[in-house]
C-alpha cells in the first residue's frame, strides 16, 4: 500500500483548513465535508459508505483492508479554571480549536475466507499540555464502528469476484448539533485494499469481458481507482482517476489537492504579519505551511511554475499518404467526398475537384491532407487551405 499512501493521505487531509489558514476566516468555521461518516441516527448525514469493485485474485491470495479516518481532537485552552478563546504564553499565541489526529483499522485474512465482517472500537482520551499560565486540553471522543467485506463470484466463463466494501459508523452517541455530533464521526474515512497475488479492475475503464459486471457494482459514498499495478485500490470519499500520484513538484501539503500549488503558494505570501501569526495559532500544520513558505527557495517557487509532463519524439510530417492503393502527395489532384459533415459547407464541396498542397499527421497520429480548389491559387499562395481526412478524397489521374 505504500505507493497509495501519499494519494491517500491527500484524501484524508482534503480541506482540513483552508486559505488563509486562520480560525477566524470564514471558510474555516464549517469543515469537516469529505468522506464524514456520523453516529448511527444522526439526521441529515450518511453513518456508512462503501463501494463495489472487481478482482482477480490469483489462488491463495490474501486481502489486506486498511480504514482510514480523522478523528476530532478538540483543543481548548484553559487559564485557571476557565476555557478561554485564546492566550498568549511567552509571546506565542494558542487559540482553542479542532484539531484532527489520524485513526486507521487493518484486517489481513485469506481471500477465500471472505465474507468477513471486524466490530472496531476507538477509544477516547484527554491529554494536557502545560504552559506557563495555562494549559492546553486535548480532549478526544469514543467511537464505534465496523468494516464489512462481501464477495460474490462473477457469473461466466472469465472468473473474477466482485468485492464489496462497506464502513459504518455504529456509535450511538446522542448530538444535538453537528459539532458535537462531529466528535464521534469517522472524517476524511476512505479505505485501501491490496491483493498479495493478483489484481482489481478498473470502475472506470474495465475489460470488454468486465463491463457489464462493472456496471452492475454500487458505490455510495466510496469510490474505487487503482493505484500501482492494479493490485492495491484506493476507495476515495472523492472521485478521482485511475492512477492518481501528487506533482513531485509540490513542496509539502496545503490542504487542497484540487487547487494549483503555485496559486495557494502566492497568497500565502501576501499574508500581513498579523494574519500569519494567527495562521500559526491556529494548527500547527498551518503552521509548518507558513514556516515552508516564508522559507521556500527561489529554485522551488520557480518549479511549481509550468511543468511538461509528457513529451515524444517527432519524426520528419508524412509527405504522402496512400489512398485506395494510389500515393497522394503535393500536387496531387484529387476528387472531394466529405463524409464527417464536420462543417455544413462541406456539401458544396462534393465532387469538387482540388490540388494537395500538403500531408499532415496531428498528436493523435491522425493524418489529413491540406488541399485549395481549383481556381483558388489566390487562397493557396497565402496559406489558406481546406482540410480532409485521406478517407473525404478520390485521387484523380
């Protein structure tokens, strides 16, 4: 699963605080909104999620099933005996806020024991950090929860299995708000599956054998895409494609993995002195943010700005093309057929008959032949052609 970890990690932090990183901004005072799975009766929001995807395990194969979530840590700070919003200790700011730890559950058990379903249970805590003048109290709910796994073979000649994943949140706390609702709730929950032998299917682009039985699985709140070599798959909360990686040229996280870096990077760096302080009061992972940016290379900002990511080799353009057994090249004259009605003044041009003046090849590979009428030298001479596919002209004699 280790190829998947840093995707997935994107996942479990996705919009855990947002630009400009302060408790006060606005966006910051509703989180929480991926993958939330709350207590069982909560009214208005989901309590499971799963997904179906298909497999091929080779035999003795064993499954390993690993749940991830955030679980709210609440931070309070404490002067005396009293919880106040803030407090300043030897120059450094503590707000009090919702942190977030991170919270797994791991099952590993031989696929040809499946269906399996694992009761999970996450104990809570408190933990006290002592300033000078005040204190910090880390407090942290109980939750229950269980990881359900289905397997169903596929019906024909090619085998396989559809495999079915379900997380359910069975706390029965009673809340009467989301935020205290939200202190019993799986967030951010998605899981990772890996096969030791074998492989899952693509959801999105699955053999031709498969894409019945492909469409026939259910997803609710979980979404499947492979990772690696196909033989580990991410149930994301957001739907992503198959194969997602992180741009190697991102410096560190900034909690949203749909924005650009550069972009975040920049407005980050227009942050008064005031704001930042704030920011690094408000969480420590803002904090590390502003601590990287304030600190951040020229040469790095300088990667973040346009990256190729793929390029091939070009060969010298085609100077020809064959069509119904006969070279077409410059000075070709050819009969036009047009057939794709890409453009509706291609019917005036049936059975017009015009000189090929080039034979181009596009990204695709696809070829098309630049021709002028005749008659049309005028247009020629200045580059103005119309184009066909080899398959819209008859060469002439």
């Amino acid at each position: 699963m280790d190829d998947a970890q840093a995707v997935a990690d994107a996942v479990l932090y996705e919009g855990y605080l947002l630009y400009p990183y302060r408790a006060s901004a606005a966006k910051n005072q509703i989180r929480w909104q991926w993958g939330v799975l709350m207590p069982t009766g909560y009214p208005g929001e989901r309590s499971s999620a799963g997904c179906e995807v298909l497999a091929e395990p080779a035999e003795g194969a064993v499954l390993h099933v690993r749940v991830r979530f955030l679980k709210l840590q609440a931070r309070t700070v404490e002067v005396g005996s009293s919880v106040v919003p803030s407090a300043v200790v030897n120059g450094t700011e503590y707000l009090t806020w919702d942190e977030a730890v991170e919270r797994s559950v791991d099952v590993v058990l031989p696929f040809s024991s499946l269906p399996h379903s694992e009761p999970f249970t996450v104990e809570g805590d408190v933990e006290v950090e002592v300033l000078e003048g005040a204190r910090l109290v880390r407090t942290r709910r109980p939750l229950t929860g269980s990881l359900s796994i289905s397997v169903l073979p596929l019906v024909g000649p090619f085998g396989g299995f559809r495999v079915g994943i379900e997380v359910a949140n069975t706390s029965s706390a009673s809340a009467h708000s989301r935020d205290s609702a939200l202190r019993h709730a799986l967030i951010s929950a998605h899981v990772l599956m890996s096969l030791s032998a074998g492989k899952f299917l693509s959801a999105t682009d699955p053999p031709e054998w498969a894409s019945v039985a492909t469409g026939e699985c259910g997803n609710d709140g979980l979404w499947p895409v492979l990772t690696g070599d196909g033989g580990t798959v991410l149930c994301s909360p957001i739907i992503l494609y198959d194969h997602p990686s992180i741009a190697p040229e991102s410096a560190g996280d900034l909690y949203d993995g749909t924005e650009i870096d550069e972009i975040l990077t920049l407005r980050t760096m227009t942050l008064t002195d005031d704001e930042k302080r704030e920011a690094r009061a408000t969480d420590s992972r803002a904090a590390a943010i502003i601590d990287r940016v304030d600190n951040l290379p020229p040469e790095l900002l300088d990667r973040l700005h346009g990256t190729v990511r793929y390029l091939r080799s070009v060969t010298k353009e085609p100077d020809s093309v064959t069509v119904n057994g006969v070279r077409v090249a410059e000075g070709s004259r050819v009969r036009l057929k047009p057939n794709r009605r890409a453009d509706a003044h291609d019917m005036f041009l049936v059975d017009r008959v015009a000189v090929v003046h080039a034979v181009l090849s596009d990204v695709d590979d696809g070829w098309h032949v630049a021709v002028a009428l005749e008659g049309e030298e005028l247009y020629a001479a200045h580059g103005r052609y119309r184009y066909f596919a080899p398959d819209e002209i008859e060469p002439l004699p």
